[in-house]
C-alpha cells in the first residue's frame, strides 16, 4: 500500500510521476536524455544498466519494467536475464561486462567504483563519456528504486502491464504521454 494517496491505476514510478508533476519533469527530461538520447551505447545496452541497478536493488517493479524493455528492445528474452543472473558470463561484450560491473558498483556505493574498474572498461574499449553515463546511469536508478521502495508503490494487478509500459518506454521514451494515463483506467 503506498505511503501517500496515489492513483491505483498508475503503478510504481508512473504513479508517482504523476503526483508530483514539478519534481518529476527534470526526472524525465533527464532519464529522457541518458536512456534515449544520442549515445554510443545502445538503447538497449542502457536498459541493461538500469535493470542491473534495480535488480541489485531489489526493486521489483523497476527490474521488471526495463527487463521488459531491454529483451523488447534487443529482440530476446535471454540477455538481460542472464545479465541478472551473472554479469561475467552474460552474452555480452567484454566492453558491456565492465560497464555493467561499474554500474553495480556504483549501486553499491559512489566510492565502490575503483579505478581497475575504470582500468578494465577503458582496456576493453569504453570511452570516458560511456563511463560518466553508466555512472549517471546507475545512479539515477538508484534514486527510482528508493523513490519506488520508499514510497511503497504498488506492483501492477496484472503483469501484463509491464509488456504495455516496455512499449511506451521504447516507442515514447521517458516522456510523459500527451494525453496523460486515463486510458489505463481500463
């Protein structure tokens, strides 16, 4: 039951997106520019980062929502769980694998993040801008699993619900849709 009144047809974070409009447009604008914007990371690949995060963190909605995501954007269902399972043997590059060890240490701590992390993801190709954005990345989902947990939102009735925000997430981004969320009232 969450802390605070929130629209029961709004789930997790969109519920409390939609409760405090102000906070949340910088939130989105920002989640908007690090998961959808211009990067040599795919959309994809930062999707992995956000359900590494989430999953480390024990938040079952956000987990849930960008596994989604991530397997409908990468065309499969095995990546992201095998990335949840165990980063070091996931069928991802050498370069994805460092990246992904920096985001769980990251959710960890700030200060976890050592420099023969940094050493492995350099060597392995990463560039500095793909460092910075995993790190920001990981952080920020820090802050969603908190905001989620924290304020005891809900988990749809329906886990369908997580197959229809994957596809707003890859088809709208991080955006809050025009018309608002009425029609998940159905």
């Amino acid at each position: 039951m969450p802390h605070i009144p929130l629209e029961s047809h709004l789930p997790g974070i969109t519920g409390l997106l939609e409760y405090s409009k102000a906070t949340a447009q910088p939130i989105r604008d920002l989640t908007q520019f690090l998961l959808r914007g211009p990067s040599s990371l795919t959309e994809a690949e930062r999707e992995l980062i956000a359900t590494v995060v989430s999953h480390g963190n024990e938040c079952t909605f956000c987990t849930t929502a960008h596994t989604a995501a991530a397997d409908l954007l990468a065309g499969e269902a095995i990546t992201a769980q095998k990335v949840k399972e165990n980063i070091e043997t996931a069928p991802v590059s050498e370069k994805m694998k460092a990246l992904l060890h920096i985001a769980a240490l990251t959710r960890q701590s700030g200060k976890s993040v050592s420099e023969e992390a940094i050493a492995r993801a350099k060597s392995a190709g990463a560039t500095d801008v793909e460092i910075h954005d995993t790190v920001l990345i990981a952080a920020l989902f820090c802050l969603y699993n908190r905001y989620v947990d924290g304020m005891g939102t809900a988990l749809p009735a329906d886990p369908a619900y997580y197959g229809v925000l994957a596809e707003r997430l890859v088809n709208h981004g991080y955006t809050r849709l025009p018309q608002g969320y009425e029609h998940l009232k159905k």
